[in-house]
C-alpha cells in the first residue's frame, strides 16, 4: 500500500509526488471529503507492439480452418449483409 494524502497535499506537491511515483515506483492515495478519490501510480512498461511488416508472418502462422474455411467464409458474408447500412453524414457534420 502506498501514502495516504489529502487533496489539498498532493495539489500543493503534484510535482514532487509524480517525481517519486517515476523515480522511486512509489503510490499515492489521495483523499478528499474523507474518502479516496483518486490514485497515483507507476504505469506498468508498455509492451512492444507488432508493426505492419510482422502481419504477413502472424497471418501465415495462425492455425488453418481446413474443411471449416468455407462454412465460416459464409458465416462472414452472412454478418457482414446483416448489419444496418453506415449513414452518408453524422450528426456531429
């Protein structure tokens, strides 16, 4: 568990709490009204994403439908006319 401040705290040293979350992986839970509203703490590393040139290999490499490729084929073209038509605009035009 991490520090427990009230908001007016960690307003007051936003700067100094986000350094100590980044540098020393520490958490922050902070109060308001006598209740926690709000936490601050170390995001976890982002994983490498795939680029664009690695879809080919993933593609080729996933498990083959055999016999079933037609059935789902159809069962595709079957969801993709069921859904309702896109609009020419958008109310936010």
């Amino acid at each position: 568990m991490g520090k427990i401040i009230n908001a007016t705290e960690a307003a007051r040293a936003f700067s100094e709490i986000i350094n100590s979350v980044k540098y020393k992986g520490e958490s922050y839970t902070i109060i308001k009204g006598g209740k926690p509203a709000a936490a601050i703490m170390p995001v976890k590393a982002a994983t490498p994403g795939r680029t664009l040139k690695e879809l080919r290999a993933i593609i080729n490499n996933l498990p083959k439908l055999g016999k079933d490729a037609e059935r789902f084929l159809k069962d595709i073209e079957e969801a993709i006319q069921s859904q309702p038509p896109i609009p020419e605009t958008t109310v936010w035009e």
